[in-house]
C-alpha cells in the first residue's frame, strides 16, 4: 500500500459515517472527466476510486467546538454529482473548475485550472467557494495535505481530550 492510499483509507475509516464505503466505477469518473472536459487529480480520482462519497459529519462537531480557522468537509461528491454541481456552481471561468465536495453550510470545494489535456496533475490545490462571504479561496495547497490537516487536527485535539465520536459503519469494501 502506498503512502497516499494509506492516508486515503485513514480518512476514510476515521471520518465516513453511514453505509458501507462504495467506491466509484472508473467508468464513472472517466465519464465525469470527459462530460467536463478536465482530468482530476490523480490524488482525488484515486478517492473516488478507492472510497466513492464520503460522508463526513463528524467532523463539523471537532471542527466547530474548536474552530482550527479551517472549514468542515461533510459530503463528498459522486462522479455524476460533480458534473451537476460543476455546472450549476456559476464559478467562473466555465471548464476551468471541478466541484468535488460540500462543507455543513452548502459551501463548494473546488479544483481550479485542472487540464484538459494528458499528463494530469498528480494533485491540486483545494479552493474553498463560500457563498454566504462570496468569497473564494485556497483551502489546502493539495487534496492530499487538506485530508492529512483533518487527520493531524483530530489526532492533536484527541490528545488535548476534545470529545470527537468515531462514526459507525465506515468500512472499507475489500
């Protein structure tokens, strides 16, 4: 296992709440890339591979009772969800943005400047779409450090003793 799958399936197994984890079809997120005319990050298309839509909730409690000045994530998105809300997110300039995730208000996280031409990035910055601030912004410099932040931030606010419930249920298929 690699390091970046390991990290995957920590985030995973810590944070999603609910059903069994049920990874995308390739076939689905190829679809998504093409519908869109950008290619993921392989970081990312390696989630959705390995792990589908996360439900994260859980992290809204950790994140609101200590407020570490960086936003939940509570839904990932499955490939055709990432197509709808693409299109439906008005983020300018079109083609230039993948939605991928939700925070607990309905806030957007986004990759900006994907390609739409091979070689694909290895991983990209995350950029936060607020619309109750109409703001935009750089939430983690990589998927890969935003999902690690939430990991480090929970492992230091168990050791300070912050009450954060594992969820039940989140199981990796294989």
């Amino acid at each position: 296992m690699t390091d970046r799958e390991a990290l995957h399936r920590r985030f995973a197994e810590r944070f999603h709440a609910g059903k069994r984890i049920r990874p995308a079809a390739e076939s689905q997120v190829d679809a998504a890339e093409a519908v869109l005319g950008v290619l993921w990050p392989e970081s990312y298309r390696r989630v959705a591979l390995a792990c589908g839509v996360l439900s994260t909730g859980s992290l809204l409690r950790l994140i609101a009772e200590r407020d570490p000045g960086f936003s939940d994530v509570q839904e990932f998105l499955t490939p055709r969800q990432v197509v709808v809300e693409t299109r439906r997110s008005g983020l300018e300039p079109a083609g230039a943005w993948v939605v991928i995730a939700t925070d607990c208000s309905g806030n957007l996280f986004a990759f900006r400047d994907v390609p739409s031409s091979p070689p694909g990035p290895d991983d990209a910055p995350v950029w936060l779409f607020d619309h109750d601030e109409d703001s935009i912004a750089v939430e983690a410099p990589s998927f890969d450090a935003w999902l690690a932040r939430f990991l480090a931030y929970v492992k230091a606010s168990d050791a300070r003793g912050a009450p954060c419930s594992r969820p039940s249920g989140g199981r990796l298929a294989g």
